[in-house]
C-alpha cells in the first residue's frame, strides 16, 4: 500500500470495521448467557401459571369439558411453549410457534438444549392427561439478530459517512502535493509558473521555496541564453569580419605574388642569366601561392560560408553532401533541396548550413551509416498547406542510432542553441540499431540585420 491516499483512507476504515468486529464478537459471546438468563425466567413464570391453572380445574365437574376449555386457553408466555397430552388415544394440542426471520444457522448457534417439564392434569380426582411445558429460545434469539442487524447497519452507515469524509479530506489536503507534481512537471520542461499560495500550513513553505527555486532557475535560464545569443552572435559578426577580411586582404596580396612569379617565370624563359635557377624559384613561388590560395579558400568557406551567397543555400547543400560523398564512398549520400529554400536570410541560411554540416559530420564519423539522406524544404503544416514562413529540414541516416539516455555532445547541444536562438522547433529521435533522425523547422525570415 504505497500510496499515502489509501493509507489515509484505508487505515481508518479498517480499524472502524475491527471495532464493529469486536463489538459483534462481545454481543454473540455474551449471547448465551443472556439466553439462558431469559429461558430461566420463562420458564419460573409458566410453571407459576400452570400450576395456578391445574389448580383450578382440579374441581371442574365435567372434565372432557374442562379439558377442551384448557386446551384453548393455555397460557402464552415468552420463552416457553405448552402442549396438551390427553388421555390414551387423544391426539397433542401444541401451541403453534411464530415464524422465525433469523437464519437457522444463528438460531443453531445460540440455542441450547431444549428444558422439558411435565404437569399432570388431574380433575376430579382423575389424572386425564399431562401438560409439557417446553423452553424456547426463539424470542430472545430473534431479538439479539435484530439488535446485531441495527448494529451493523449502524456502524456500516457510519463507516461510509466516515469514509466518504476521509475521501474528500484527503483529496483536499494532497490538493497541494498534486499541485506540486504539476508544477515540478512545468518546471522540468523549462515552464516557470509559479505556485499559487497553499492553504495547508505545512506545505506553505515548500511552495515558497519552490517559487523561490523557480525564479532563480528563470533568471539563470533567462542569462545562459541572453549569453549563448551573445556569444553566437559575437562568433558569427567575428567569422564575417574575418572572412572578409582575408577575401579583400589576403587574396590580392597571394594574386600579387603569383604575378611576379609568372613574370619571373617569363624572364627566364626569355634567355637571361641564371635561368635554371629563377625558373626554379619562380615554380616555387607559383606552387607556394597556389598552396596559400587554396588554404585561404578553406579558411574562408570555413568561417563564413561565401558559397551561400554565389549559389544559394540548395546548391550549396548540394555541394556539402557531394563533398561528402567523395570522401566517404561507401556511404550512400542523398539530398533533396528545394530551390525555394534560397529565400531564406542570411542568419536562417548559415544556421541551416552549419547544422547540415555537423548532422553529416556525426554520420561520418560516428553513426556507422550505410545511407546519409538530407531533405529541405518549405515547412507543410499538418492540414497540408505550406507554411512559407518556415523551411523544414531532416537529416537522416540508417546507422546505429542513439543508445537509451544519451547525453548530448557540444554538436548537438550547439544545434540546439542554434534553433533556439532563432526560435524554432527541432528534435533528436533515434532507435538503436534502426538509424537517426535530426527534425528541424526555423523561420524563414530570423528577423536580425543582415
């Protein structure tokens, strides 16, 4: 019996219907005493009246006469019943017991031994028959049946009424626990509501306590984002500013370089002194450039993914996914992009763009995947229309999914931040053995400058 409501209930009605079983067992036990007590009585009382009564008739002239009148007016006396034995060949005249509404196995139980007396009935100096007299417990038993079936219903009607009470006062008084339940639910996903103030004396202060802890988990919750938008905001003005930089700065210098090596080159090859050794150089210089361009390159795409802006976000996921899959041929990479998706703003874009990336990076290098399949479109709502201020994106793959309980990474954490930030909707949901699902809708439109 784990629960504190049924304890609460239970326990009380137990011990009433133990205390009614107690009571029960007092009142049978003392019945046959009082069975007894009340035959005895019976019974002095109809052996006063039948003597009395043969006295009378010992006189009476015509005695089958003064038989018959006795026979009709036998005297009724609680406890005890009468019959008329008359003389040889006469059939008995009992008196006719009342029926009885106890059932027979309680009239067993309390009954005793029936207690027979004999009186002869002599008139006129002649014995003419005999009167029985016969003790019977039927009254009184019938009495202690009744008394039992009032007890009972008594005490039933009371324990209900009691019960009932108990229900409603329990309900009432773990009102604040099950506010409580509620309230630590809304707070474990992320919802701080604060608890109306409890009436019950003893919880008043953990509800304070919990709008106090509440409050404090708001506040934290409210700077850890206010922070993380801050710090991706920060990273990504500074990757902008730095790929901006490399692209005006760092490119022109490298194409400068790699002019006056063609032109050294075209010096030597023009026959002038110590030609072997400047085209050599030159070649060097040419390889070395080539080789700080394509770094540059990297470091560029990298930082700020300028591909977004030269193709659009579709084909630019299509040229992730076939990066890819030149990398990786024994993964079979799929993609299907929408052209509508280039809408997208710039902050919604390289939002996309980052995540794709790093949904393909953990398939690569963690999922053990035999198929990578990346899906991006408008956002269709549930009743079927589009919804075009969103665009719905799912990465999927047929990997060893994700283990019970896991414990997100700085990726996945990332990406979350991410879709946070931009107020949208995302979710993680992996079988093991059976693959991962990566579900993502942000707005179109993220609603920052560009």
């Amino acid at each position: 019996m784990n629960s504190l409501r049924a304890r609460l209930v239970l326990l009380p009605t137990a011990l009433l219907l133990l205390g009614m079983g107690i009571t029960i067992a007092f009142i049978l036990a003392d019945a046959p005493e009082r069975v007894n007590a009340e035959l005895a009585s019976g019974l002095r009382l109809g052996r006063l009246l039948v003597v009395d009564a043969l006295r009378d008739l010992a006189a009476a002239p015509d005695p089958p006469r003064a038989v018959a009148h006795f026979a009709d007016t036998l005297p009724h006396v609680r406890h005890v019943r009468f019959a008329l034995l008359p003389v040889e060949g006469g059939t008995p005249l009992l008196l006719p017991e009342p029926a009885r509404h106890e059932p027979a196995w309680f009239y067993r139980l309390l009954a005793p031994p029936p207690r027979i007396e004999l009186f002869p009935l002599v008139i006129g100096g002649r014995e003419v028959g005999l009167v029985a007299m016969r003790s019977y417990p039927g009254d009184e038993i019938a009495e202690i049946w009744q008394e039992l079936q009032l007890l009972v219903s008594v005490m039933l009607g009371l324990g209900l009424a009691i019960a009932v009470l108990l229900v409603a006062t329990v309900s009432l008084s773990l009102r604040p626990l099950r506010l409580l339940t509620t309230a630590f639910d809304r707070l474990e996903h992320g919802q701080f509501t604060p608890l109306p103030a409890l009436r019950v004396a003893e919880l008043r202060g953990i509800g304070r306590r919990f709008n106090s802890l509440g409050a404090t988990l708001q506040r934290v919750t409210a700077d850890n984002h206010l922070l993380i938008d801050r710090m991706m905001s920060l990273q990504e003005a500074e990757r902008k500013e730095l790929g901006r930089e490399l692209h005006d700065e760092f490119g022109p210098a490298l194409f400068g370089i790699r002019a006056d090596a063609a032109c050294i080159l075209r010096a030597a090859e023009s026959g002038s002194a110590a030609l072997p050794e400047i085209a050599e150089r030159a070649r060097s210089i040419t390889a070395l450039a080539d080789g700080i361009q394509q770094v540059n390159r990297q470091i560029i795409d990298r930082l700020r993914p300028l591909i977004l802006e030269q193709v659009g976000l579709a084909e630019a996921l299509r040229q992730l996914v076939d990066w890819w899959a030149a990398r990786h041929p024994g993964i079979a990479w799929m993609i299907a992009a929408d052209d509508a998706v280039d809408a997208a703003d710039e902050t919604t874009a390289v939002t996309l763009y980052r995540i794709v990336q790093e949904a393909l990076t953990n398939a690569a290098r963690h999922a053990g995947a035999g198929t990578v399949a990346v899906r991006i479109r408008l956002h269709h709502a549930a009743n079927g229309t589009v919804a075009a201020d969103a665009i719905e994106l799912e990465v999927n793959d047929d990997g060893r999914g994700l283990p019970p309980a896991t414990r997100f990474g700085f990726g996945l954490l990332g990406m979350g931040e991410r879709v946070r930030r931009l107020h949208g909707s995302w979710s993680v949901r992996g079988t093991p053995g059976r693959g991962t699902c990566i579900a993502i809708v942000l707005p179109r439109h993220s609603g920052e400058m560009n």
